[in-house]
C-alpha cells in the first residue's frame, strides 16, 4: 500500500518545483513585460536540430510571455558550406572574411533566402508570429567599406561593411503589430556617401544588382539595432559559457562585469570573443542596460537568463562593477 503513497508524493513533488519555478519567474515577467529583447542568434544554437527547435519554442514563450523579441542571425557555416560547394575560395584576413562580388552574391542567397527563412519556418510552426527581412529591406542598416588593418596597413576585404546607421521603423511596426523580426545581417551600401560595391558602381544602375550590398558582422548588427530601438536587453547566443576570467588558464566565467573594466580587458581576449564582447560594449554605452553573452549549447538559455534569479552566461552593464547596484 506504501507504492501509490510513495508515486504520489514524488508527483506532488515535481509539480512543487514547477511551481518554484513559475513564481521565481514572476518579478522578471513583470520587469520585462512589454519591453523589446533582441537576440543574436548563431552558433551551435542555430546548427543542431534540437537546439534550434528548442530556440524557437523559447521565442515564442517570450511573445507569449509579453515580451517583444527580435532576432538577428548570421550564418557563417552555412555560408562556408555554400561556398565550398560551388568551388569558391575563401580566405580571411585579420578575421574578417575577404567578401568578393562573386562570394556576396552567395552571402545575400544564404543568409536572406536559407537561414532567414529556416528561423522564420521553425517559429511559424507555433503560430503566424514570425517574420523575415534582410538589413536591406526599408534601409534598416546602411553600412560603409570597413577594412582590416595588419601591420599598421588597412587591407580591402571588399564588400564588408560597418554600420553607420539605422532606421527601425519596420521592426517597430512589426513589433507593433505582434511580430516576431527575423533580420539578416546583410547592409546597403551608404550611396549618398559614395559607398558602392566591389567594382566602384552602383548597382543602382543595372551594372550588378549586389554591387551596393555589403556582408555585416551580426554580433555588431544586432547592437546596433538594440540601440536603435531601445531594448531593455541585448543578448548574443554563442559556443561557449560566458566570458572567462583568465581563458585558458581557468574557466572560470565571470558572470557581470561593467563597460569600463570591460574596455580595458578587451586588448588581452581570443578572436572570437572580441566582436561579441564589443557588441555588448558598443550596446550598453549606447543605452541598452544590460548585454549577456549565453552559451547557445545550452537547452533553453534565453529562458534560464531571463526568468531566473542568477541567470546564467556573463552580464555587462554600465559604467563599473562598483557603480551599478546589483540587478539582473
């Protein structure tokens, strides 16, 4: 008799911590209730099945939960797999990938006609939510030539671009519409500046539709566009758990740092970690209040930051650490 006892208190038991679980969510919800989150989306997260699924469930959760989310993704991989594919080679130069006319064209196919419409397609299947847009479409960012720079000397990479401005007015009418953004991070070129493509023409006429395009980096996209719209919140999904104390000695991650400590830190980190930690940097001075970087291996990190007490990954605020008094 002691076995339907025993069943049910380890059910009651379950549901009790569920419940832990809802409530410790209740300030969070109530924080961020209307409030606009936007989301860089890449690494594992955007490459392993279950990971994506679970990506879009917790998108959708957040809508659900009255939040305002905005995602804006890259796609390295798939576009090194598209270019491998069609026999076109690849180099980079000071990280940055070398971006010819011939690779752009297949950058702009990717990222707006495969991986936008991927996020797009697994969102929609929980509803009419989702919708998808290039960094083209209503002049939403205007990019000029960046170069990178070895040994003092700055490089041409072709059409890689760095932003110069943003106009959100349709991300803010989706979202206020009750959409979810899906925005690739593909650029005009900044025409009245006389910024154009690879060759110096203006595809404007009829000389190569791509010429006035640029490729972005999405980790400085998706700053951009938080600043411009105000978030409460910058995050940017990545492969590993935050960022390290004293990487590769210890990892250790730190878990909230301000922008000043940061700046002075940035110098001494890996390649990789340097444009989303600038990302973070470049939102929160622009008046984002908090940036995260989240490990995207990680089932449900978005939720786990968002709606609980320590969150997880490594938060950067404002100003110093001693400055800001302690919130997630």
């Amino acid at each position: 008799m002691t076995a339907p006892l025993t069943d049910a208190s380890a059910r009651l038991g379950g549901a009790l911590d569920k419940a832990h679980t809802l409530i410790e969510a209740l300030p969070w919800l109530a924080r961020f209730h209307g409030e606009t989150i936007v989301i860089k989306y890449g690494g594992n997260a955007m490459t392993e099945e279950h990971l994506r699924a679970k990506f879009a469930a917790d998108v959708v959760f957040l809508r659900y939960a009255g939040l305002r989310p905005v995602i804006v993704h890259g796609g390295g991989p798939q576009i090194q797999a598209h270019l491998d594919l069609l026999g076109i080679d690849s180099h980079f130069v000071s990280g940055l990938r070398v971006t010819t006319p011939e690779a752009m064209r297949v950058v702009r196919m990717v990222l707006a006609g495969q991986v936008n419409r991927d996020v797009v397609g697994l969102i929609n299947r929980h509803g009419p939510f989702a919708v998808g847009m290039s960094g083209e479409d209503a002049h939403l960012f205007t990019a000029e030539r960046k170069h990178a720079v070895v040994d003092g000397v700055k490089v041409d990479i072709g059409q890689v671009g760095e932003i110069v401005r943003v106009d959100a007015g349709a991300v803010r009418a989706l979202l206020d519409d009750g959409r979810i953004p899906v925005v690739s991070s593909i650029a005009r070129a900044d025409l009245d500046a006389g910024q154009y493509g690879q060759d110096g023409q203006d595809g404007a006429d009829g000389v190569d539709a791509g010429a006035d395009v640029y490729n972005v980096n999405a980790d400085t996209a998706a700053a951009a566009l938080a600043v411009a719209l105000g978030a409460a919140k910058l995050i940017v999904l990545t492969d590993v758990e935050g960022l390290y104390a004293d990487w590769p000695s210890s990892d250790e991650v730190i878990s909230r740092i301000g922008a000043t400590d940061l700046a002075e830190l940035l110098p001494s980190l890996s390649s990789g970690m340097v444009p989303k930690m600038e990302a973070c940097l470049s939102a929160v001075r622009g008046g984002v209040p908090q940036a995260h970087v989240l490990d995207g291996r990680v089932a449900h990190a978005l939720l786990l930051e968002i709606f609980t007490d320590q969150g997880i990954g490594t938060m950067v605020v404002p100003g110093t650490d001693e400055s800001e008094e302690e919130a997630r």
